[in-house]
C-alpha cells in the first residue's frame, strides 16, 4: 500500500552497505519513523501516496545533487 517505504529501504540499503547499519541507534531512529509515519501514508491511500512521492521526488534528487545526502 505505501509505496514510499520500498523506497526508503531501498535507500536505506545504501547506508547499510557503508556499514552505518551497525549503529543501534540508527536502526531504532528507521523502526520508530516508520512505525509513526504509517498512519499518514494509510489516510492518504495508494493514489495519494504517489502523488506524494511524484511531487517529493525533485526535491530529494536536489538534496542528493547538492551533496547534502549521498546514497549508496
């Protein structure tokens, strides 16, 4: 149903692979943000979601460009 959670753990592959996975801190940080956010992502529904993530998806690849979150 929520399409943005593939996303980020696919994302999240990428830290793991750097070897920051082994941080519990982290690992607690990824478990309870997802546990919190998944009510917002479930009222919105599917269709809402993409378009969620349709209109998020230009400001995550400045973030990325500008250097300020490198991915895998």
């Amino acid at each position: 149903m929520i399409h943005f959670v593939p996303e980020a753990r696919r994302r999240y592959a990428g830290l793991r692979r750097a070897g920051i996975h082994d941080v519990p801190a982290l690992n607690d940080i990824e478990d309870r943000t997802d546990r919190l956010a998944l009510p917002a992502y479930a009222a919105l529904g599917d269709a809402d979601c993409e378009r969620l993530a349709e209109l998020a998806r230009p400001f995550g690849r400045t973030i990325v460009e500008a250097g300020f979150l490198k991915l895998g």
